[in-house]
C-alpha cells in the first residue's frame, strides 16, 4: 500500500464513483476505463455545485489531474497518478491499485500535517 493518502476505486466494478472530502469540499470522483483506448478517465463533480465540474480527465502516468485548469473551486491537493517504487511509467488494468495509485503528492507543501 502507498505511503501517501490515495483514492482507492472498485475496478470490478467501473464504472465506480467515490465521494471523497478534499480541503474545500466534497467531490465525486468516478473512473472509467476505456476498453478500445486501453485508458482511465475521471470525472470530478462537487457535490455542493454540480455546474463545478470537469468530466472525462484522462489518467496519465506522473501527471497531476486537472494541471491545466485554474478553476478556484479546484481541490488544492495535488493528485497524480504514481509509483511510489518509481517501478512503473504508464497505468494499465494491471499495475493500477497494484503499484500504482492515485496519490496526494502535496505532502510537503505545508509542512505540518497537524495544521499548527
């Protein structure tokens, strides 16, 4: 299991959604995968605004989700789908949830975890 806080998906049963607590609220987060493109996409909806929402964010190796977007209403936490081990370089069906996970990679950003 990883060291860092991860978002753990049912991938026998996908399409799968979570809700998951972030910093500034409260998100549902559901997995697809794509059997012709061989890829995982997600989507992301605030359960207290649904127009706050970005549907269909491809999963790439080391590349934090939603880098490219400046909404205010974004997580802060820095999710990235990795290797820990840095054994892997792509996500398949078979090394996701294995090795590789997505991961809060924002650990040192603020220094304290206990918020003092």
């Amino acid at each position: 299991m990883p060291k860092r806080d991860s978002i753990i998906f049912d991938l026998n049963n996908l399409p799968d959604r979570q809700e998951i607590e972030f910093e500034n609220g409260v998100f549902d987060l559901t997995l697809q995968y794509n059997d012709t493109s061989h890829i995982f996409t997600i989507d992301m909806v605030s359960i207290d605004d649904e127009t706050h929402q970005i549907l269909g964010e491809p999963l790439t190796y080391g590349v934090p989700l939603w880098y490219w977007a400046s909404y205010d209403w974004l997580p802060p936490e820095r999710l990235v789908p990795m290797d820990e081990a840095g054994l892997q370089s792509s996500i398949t069906l078979g090394n996701f949830q294995d090795s590789t996970f997505i991961l809060d990679d924002s650990l040192d950003e603020e220094g304290d975890d206990d918020g003092s």
